[in-house]
C-alpha cells in the first residue's frame, strides 16, 4: 500500500477515491465565474493551477484568490449525489449561455469519475451517465479575420510598447497555421532557418517564454490575445470618435482563430488542399476542406464569380 497523504481533511491513498477538480483561469473574474459552477459539482479537492494565474508575484493578488476559495466552497459527499444533482447542473450551466461543447467536457470529467467509484462498489450506479443531452448552447462557426483585420492587428502589436514582444509569437501562428500546443513547444532546434522550415517536436530550449523565462500556458495566449484585442478596440473608439465614424472594432479572437486566419489566407491564396493538409497536420484532406476552406470576405467570393465567362443571355431549356 502507498503512502497516505492528508490534506486538510481529505486523505489521499486511504478509502474511496477522490475527485479533483483543476482550475486554471487567469484572472480574479473569471476565477469567480469558475469557483460559482464549482460549487454546485461534487468534488474532494480543488487543484488550482497558480501557474496559470496572471500576477501570482502579489502578494494581494494572491490573497484574493485563495479567500475566494476558501470563503466560497464547501464539500459535498459522493454517496448524496444523484442524477437530478446532475441534470440541474447541466441545466444551469446551459441557462449560463455556456456551449455544449464545454458541458460536454464537464461530462466527460465527471463520468469517469464516478465510473470509478462504482467500480470500487462506492455506490451502485453512475449518477453522471446518460445526462448530456443537448444542453449547452450550439458550437459558433468559426470565422477567420479578414485580411485586413490581420494586417491591422499585426501593425497595432507592432507599434505597442506594451504588447510588441508578442508579435514574433503572432506571426508565427498566422504564418505556420501551428496549433497553440505547437507553438509554445517550439524549440530553437525545430527551426531550420537556411531552408526556412519548422519542425515540430522538440523538447528544451523554447522560443516563446514568459518575462520570467517560463514556457507560456496556453491560457496565458489566450489571456493576452484578449488583452490586445480590447487594447486595440479601445484605442479605435477613441480614434472614430475624433474622426466621428462609427468604429471598426477586432472580433473577439483566440489561439485558434490566428491558426484558423492562417489556413484561410492559404485557401484564398488557392493552395492546393494537400499541401493544406500537410500544413495543417490534419489526417484527412476532407478534413481541411470541411473545418477550414471558408471564404473570409464577401469581395473575395465577387472576385471569384467574376472570372466566370457567363454568357450574357442564358437559353431557354426546351
């Protein structure tokens, strides 16, 4: 038998198993947000990955956080939990605005969870199992930015003290198509400079770091995406307003929006759907074509039409 360890009042390695609940926000807003769905789950202990967190350095950053923990979870026994416990917290969550594919990964933590305790014969039956259902509001269709979104937000980061050291990391994602996982593992050894090529793979020596010289989260890409974008919509509306124009303000956007941007610029650029393929890392052609071949820009669809010779009258079918 290994070695029991305590915490607080729970006793890792000794009786039922325990369930573990990660959190890894970013910031004491959505932390909340978090820590108000938590509540309502069954759990034994709550992982919070500090690392993830923005401005752990301060120390009354750091209070804030843990009070909130502290003053707002409580504990809830895995033996008290049912399926109704389940579907009205499912329900909730949806009535939140959260999307199916994020319930959809609370189910799938849960499951398991419980699987295991029946398993153990903890309890007879999974409370979890068979509560999906279509909760959640339905995934969004991905949009890509138009080429001149991405050139303007590539010239606002460029131009930003604040957030210029981000730029390298941007281009790369818009250039390589690279996932977020990818691009944070980069390694100076992935990099072929001579024959301009990257390798994905390594495992030491990362290109894109923190200030602190620690390998970045994907959370904290995210995070700082988030922070230009509403850098550079606060700065537009300041800017129409003197013009007096109505703003043209940046979508919201994510790692896999620059990912998603890059491998329309290809499309537009009528890249072969093989070589977007290969680019992409996708398994299957068809793959790409579904997911990612979308037309940003209703000019580009014109400009398309217009190379079709149509004759000006078209026959009558008899």
């Amino acid at each position: 038998m290994g070695a029991i360890v305590k915490v607080r009042n729970v006793k890792l390695g000794d009786g039922m198993p325990k369930i573990c609940i990660p959190v890894t926000d970013t910031n004491l807003d959505d932390l909340k947000k978090s820590v108000n769905l938590i509540r309502n789950t069954p759990f034994d202990l709550i992982e919070w990955r500090a690392d993830f967190y923005t401005g752990m350095e301060d120390p009354e950053v750091r209070t804030k956080a843990m009070t909130l923990f502290r003053n707002t979870l409580g504990n809830i026994r895995v033996l008290d939990f049912k399926t109704s416990h389940v579907r009205t917290f499912f329900s909730a969550l949806s009535d939140e605005g959260l999307a199916h594919s994020t319930i959809k990964g609370l189910y799938g933590l849960l499951n398991p969870s419980f699987e295991l305790t029946v398993e153990d014969g903890i309890i007879r039956k999974n409370p979890v199992t068979g509560t999906l259902g279509d909760y959640g509001a339905p995934a969004k269709e991905k949009e890509a930015l138009t080429l001149e979104q991405q050139e303007k937000l590539l010239k606002f980061v460029e131009q930003s003290n604040v957030y210029k050291p981000h730029l390298p990391m941007m281009q790369v994602m818009f250039g390589a198509c690279l996932r977020v996982s990818e691009t944070i593992g980069l390694t100076w050894s992935d990099v072929d400079m001579k024959n301009r090529e990257i390798h994905v793979g390594g495992r030491s020596g990362f290109i894109f770091n923190t200030k602190h010289g620690r390998p970045i989260m994907p959370a904290g890409v995210n995070s700082f995406l988030k922070n230009i974008v509403n850098a550079y919509n606060k700065k537009e509306s300041k800017l129409a307003e003197e013009e007096k124009r109505e703003p043209e303000l940046m979508p919201p956007i994510s790692s896999h929006t620059l990912r998603h941007t890059g491998c329309t610029r290809l499309g537009e650029n009528n890249v072969n759907p093989k070589v977007m393929q290969y680019v992409m890392g996708h398994s299957d052609a068809q793959i790409t074509m579904n997911v990612y071949n979308h037309i940003a820009e209703k000019s580009h669809v014109e400009n398309e039409m217009s190379k079709m010779n149509l004759p000006e009258t078209v026959p009558a079918v008899v």
